[in-house]
C-alpha cells in the first residue's frame, strides 16, 4: 500500500533564506511523485513531478526536490524564499505501472509561512 | 488554455436542499476526481471517473452523495439532502489517463455551506 508523510505541519523562514519541505513516502511499485501548493482560496496548483527520470526535479518558481530511494523521501527546497511562497505545500504519491488511472495519495499538508 | 473550471464558486443554503456542483474538466482529459477539503481531515478523495466511469467511490461519505458524468466535457457532484457537517470546499481535478504518472490539475473549487 502507498502512503506519503509530510513531516512538519508548520514551517517559518525569513525570506531570502532557504526553504525544506520534508517529505517520506512507501510504496509497493515504483512511484510517481508531486509537490502541488495551494494558495489562500485557490486550487492545488503543480510545482513538479518525479516519474522515474532525473532524481532531482526541477519545478515552477525555484522550486526543487530529490528522490531518494534509499532514504524513501522527496524534500521539496527553494534556495531563498520569497514572501509570495506562503502557501500550503502538499506532497503526493502515485503508484505506476498500472494501466489504468488512478488515484493519487495526498500528504496532510505543510503550512509555510515567510516573514520579512 | 483553459483550466478545469467549477461552478459555482460559492453556495450557501439551508440544511436539507438539494445542493450541485459543477465541473468541466480539461479538454482531452479522461480521468476526472472529486475532492472535499476540510480543516479537520484535510483533503478528501470522494470519487472519481475515467472515460466517465465511476471507478472508486469509495470516497463517498452517505448516499446523500451522488456524483455523475455525462460525457467526456461535464461532471456533477449532488448532496440530497444537505447537511452543516457537509460544509467544506470541494474540488474537481482532471488528468490524462495514462497509468498513475500524470499529474492532476485543480479547479479553484466551491466554497459549500449549510447553514
């Protein structure tokens, strides 16, 4: 069975420094893995997606993350953070290599905060 | 292009009417999902579709809930009747249907409540 851990409920930075959003997933296949965000009032919006190519995923508006096999995580970083990054981040898993469409499998959420 | 777009984007009602939601996925999509978002459990998977066939609806909380698509450009979420504890805001998402490794793309959702 899949499942995803998002590992901090909350997080607060100052803008301009460094953001990690700590993901932890399991999975019986190989995964498919989504950072979204969503904004105050808005829909889950794509930052990027992992589905067996690079390691490192580049996304929208700096942001990144590395797949880690060996450590099952998918940390979400941006090298400085701007106020506008203020949102709620979720990560997501997904099973391959079934051919139909499936369901996708949300994290309960990291709440980021960024002050001046 | 167009996004998935939901109608309307904010219901309030009386408790025990009837209550809809609209959706239109992306077009060319063929994996349509209904979602509810609560503080308390956060985002729910109700049901989804592809090619317009229900294939989980588990997600379902009574059978107050019914959910339909019609055809490939539109899909309906019903609550009959209505209660306060179904207030949340609810999302319809559409994605290509191609073995789990699509992303899913968010309507800006309905702010439902029962008063």
């Amino acid at each position: 069975a899949q499942s995803v851990t998002q590992l901090d409920s909350h997080v607060s930075v100052s803008e301009g420094t460094p953001v990690l959003l700590r993901c932890n997933y399991s999975s019986s296949y190989s995964p498919s893995l989504f950072w979204y965000v969503q904004h105050p009032n808005k829909g889950l919006q794509l930052l990027l997606k992992y589905t067996s190519a690079a390691t490192l995923v580049k996304g929208i508006n700096g942001f990144e993350a590395e797949f880690k096999k060996s450590e099952t995580s998918f940390h979400l970083t941006k090298p400085s953070a701007h106020m506008s990054d203020a949102a709620e981040y979720f990560c997501v898993v997904s099973e391959r290599g079934n051919q139909a469409g499936t369901a996708l499998i949300f994290g309960k959420g990291t709440t980021l905060s960024v002050s001046s | 292009d167009a996004g998935v777009i939901q109608s309307p984007r904010h219901e309030v009602t009386e408790m025990g009417q009837e209550v809809t939601l609209r959706c239109k996925p992306i077009s060319g999509h063929n994996s349509l999902f209904w979602y509810r978002q609560t503080m308390m459990r956060g985002l729910e998977l109700l049901i989804y579709f592809n090619n317009n066939v229900p294939i989980d609806d588990s997600g379902m909380p009574e059978d107050r809930f019914s959910a339909k698509m019609p055809n490939a450009s539109f899909s309906t979420l019903k609550i009959q009747p209505s209660e306060p504890r179904d207030s949340a805001v609810y999302f319809c998402a559409s994605s290509l249907l191609a073995g789990g490794n699509q992303p899913q793309h968010f309507g800006d959702g309905t702010r439902l409540s029962i008063l």
